[in-house]
C-alpha cells in the first residue's frame, strides 16, 4: 500500500506546474466481482441432480458474482479537460450458501475473493462535472472457497468425515488480474465525487496455469473442489485439475462505485 | 469541508474493518501454544438423524504431549525442520522413548482445524476451543444408518 501511495503522489507531483489542480482522495464504496458462472453452475447443476431426493430444489452454492465493500486512496490532476489519476482500492466480496437436506442436515459453501489492486485513468471532460475514460487494473486477487458439513444437531464441520470438506486455496496464496475497462466520475462538490467504474478481466500472458484451488492443509486428503459433483462422488481419486474449481473460475467482469473525497489539496 | 472530513474519516474508518486481522504469524503461534504435555479426555456422542444427541460410550483420560522434537520409534530423534506449522505428536509420553507412538499434526492457516496428518489419510477434527491451558477438538464420523459420532477430545493443563 505504501508502494501504492507513493507512485500515485510520484505520478501527481511530476505534473507540470501549469497543471491547474490535484489532490489526494480517500475512496469507499461498493464493490460486484463476477466470477465464471457458467462453469461454476456446473456443481451447482450437477450437486443438485445427485441430491435430487434430499433437496427441496435446485441450490446455487457457487454464485455468479460476489459483492463487497471497497476502500483506498487516489492521487488525482486535472486541467479542467484533461484528468489522470493513480490508485490503490482494497476490495472484499464473499458469498455464503446453504443446501439444506430434509433432516436439517447440509452442506454450506462459502467463497472469498479479496483484491489489492493499483489503477490508472485517463478521463476526459464531457460535460460539466462528468468525465469519462478508460482505466487500466493489476490486482493481487486471493481466492478462498470454504466447504463446511452442517450436522442434524446444527453443528457445523470443515473437518474430514466428508472428504469433499476444506478450505480451498490459489496456489501461492494469491494471483495476479490485469483489467481494462472504463470509468466515469461525477463531481458532486469541489472536494466530493462519485466514481463508476467497470472492468473486464484480461487474459493472462502465457495463459492460465491450470492450478486448480487446492486444500495446502492437508496432505493426503481434500486436495482439489470438484466441479463436476458426480463425476467426483464416481470416483473420488479419480478427480483430475480440469474437472476442478480453478482460480479463473472465480474471475470475471468487476463493478464499483463509491464516493471519492478529496483530502489534500496541491 | 465539515462534510468532507466527515466522509473522510468514515471512510478511514471503514477501511480499517475491511482488514482481516488473522496474520501469516498466527498458523505458527496456534501450533506452538500446543506444545507441552497436556491431559486428554476423550468422549462421544451420537447424533440422531433428528438432531438427538446421546452419549455413546464412556470417557477415556490420557497424556498426550506436542513438541517440534521428540524422540520415539527405535530412538530416532525426529524434528520438524524447516515447518514451523507442524509438530509432532506422541499419544504415550510416559512409555520408554524408543517405544512411544508419535504421529505428525498441523493447525489449518484459519485456525478452524487439527489435521492429523497420515500416510495415506489425514483424520481432520475442528477446534472448539483454542487456549493456551485448555482446547477442545471435535472429530466426526458417518455412520452408514445416516446417525453421526461426534468424539471430543479435551485438553486441559
């Protein structure tokens, strides 16, 4: 963060001194991470066939998007027309469901996708307190996805009566998202704005690892996520990386919009 | 620029609760608050399909003791180089050392569970109860009639 903070004052700073106005901003605000729903469907889909006589209908343990809060600060200059800013958001979305089986019994699914992220944007005047441009985004993403038993007593369980049980990691811990896309800003006061912004997630250079999420705390047991619940309940050892819950998986197009507030003034 | 602050330390304020604040140090100070010589009671009980808990079974007291280095199986010294999250476990301290029985355990790094790690099979249990003085772990088991074993294990010192 520190890093962070310093490149966006460095990047501020090095502006001309023709440069009519800048400052150093605070953020909050509401953040939506989208994941690959698609391919996360696929458990959901497949979870639900198999417990087709327990369940009460259809679950959706892995959602398509978490949603969160966000906060961090932004270094920003501007000629009136022109803008560029630099920054650093910290951002948080989960998501926590429930099957629920006839006896009060269950399997509680929750995931976790916490980002550090630096951006940078160009925006341009359109009309009078609107700017618009495009933003670019490298985050430090860490993925956690928690698999927990609920017992007919209610008591709940990430331990290994039920190897499918854990907490399902990216390999190192975290992985690196470059995005692209657009952001729009509403001044509401001098000091006060409101940023919109939306990105997509941008194919990795060399490709994706294919590292699916992985349970490190254990050994011999619990090691990846199925993602095909009947293909692993066939043949629990069997489960190869492609059939797994992958990092990518819980990647996709992200949303945020906060209140932008200026703080320092240069 | 009253509001402005406002906002401004609502917002400081925010950011600090976005933190979590389990650190990379906590995984290593779980396990080594287990070292030492502890008493262990053991005891179980059944849940019903309908949630009914009965006891199953009596209540069994031992020792158990957790260090980074012990000694055991035909005097071998063993210690746990390099992986401060792990350490072993001997289930008889008071027998002679080359005839304890001394298995491998970890905390998870969310300090949600004991896993006892094995050759083929690592038995995973939850921490309950996470002291320096006192913990409590509860490992389950299936039964194929759809009841379930809860075994807890207490330590106490």
């Amino acid at each position: 963060m520190t890093r962070s903070l310093l490149l966006a004052l460095a990047v501020a700073l090095a502006v001309p001194a023709s440069a009519q106005s800048g400052g150093l901003a605070l953020t909050g605000g509401f953040t939506r991470l989208g994941y690959d729903g698609e391919a996360l469907d696929t458990f959901d889909r497949t979870f639900s066939e198999y417990y087709v006589q327990r369940l009460d209908g259809p679950v959706d343990l892995l959602p398509d998007h978490v949603q969160g809060l966000s906060g961090g600060v932004t270094a920003r200059v501007s000629d009136g027309q022109f803008e560029f800013a630099a920054g650093y958001v910290y951002a948080r979305g989960a998501s926590d469901a429930r099957a629920s089986f006839e006896n009060a019994e269950g399997f509680r699914v929750g995931t976790e996708a916490i980002d550090q992220s630096v951006f940078l944007e160009a925006l341009v005047a359109v009309l009078p307190r609107v700017t618009v441009g495009p933003v670019i985004r490298a985050s430090l993403r860490q993925s956690v996805l928690r698999a927990a038993w609920i017992h007919p007593d209610g008591s709940e369980s990430v331990g290994s009566e039920y190897r499918i049980n854990g907490i399902y990691r990216a390999s190192g811990g975290s992985r690196f998202l470059f995005e692209a896309g657009g952001a729009l800003r509403l001044a509401i006061t001098d000091r006060i704005t409101v940023p919109v912004r939306v990105l997509f997630d941008l194919p990795e250079p060399g490709g994706a690892l294919g590292i699916p999420l992985t349970d490190y705390d254990v050994q011999s047991l619990n090691d990846v996520f199925p993602l095909d619940f009947q293909r692993w309940a066939a043949d629990v050892a069997a489960l190869d990386t492609e059939a797994a819950v992958q990092p990518e998986h819980l990647e996709g197009m992200r949303i945020e919009a906060g209140i932008e507030v200026v703080v320092l003034k240069f | 620029m009253r509001l402005s602050l406002l906002i401004a330390v609502l917002l400081l304020a925010g950011c600090d609760a976005f933190f979590d604040p389990e650190g990379s140090n906590d995984r290593q100070a779980s396990v080594e608050r287990l070292e030492g010589t502890w008493t262990l009671t053991t005891r179980s009980e059944r849940i019903a399909y309908d949630g009914t808990i009965t006891p199953a079974g009596g209540t069994e007291t031992r020792a158990l003791e957790v260090a980074q280095e012990v000694t055991c199986n035909r005097d071998q010294r063993l210690r746990a180089e390099g992986e401060e999250t792990r350490a072993y476990v001997v289930s008889d301290p008071a027998a002679p050392s080359a005839l304890r029985t001394c298995g491998l355990l970890t905390v998870d790094q969310d300090g949600k569970r004991i896993v006892f790690l094995g050759l083929n099979e690592d038995a995973a249990g939850n921490i309950v109860d996470d002291g320096g003085d006192r913990q409590e772990w509860h490992f389950y088991t299936v039964l194929t009639d759809g009841t379930t074993d809860r075994t807890i294990w207490t330590l106490t010192r």
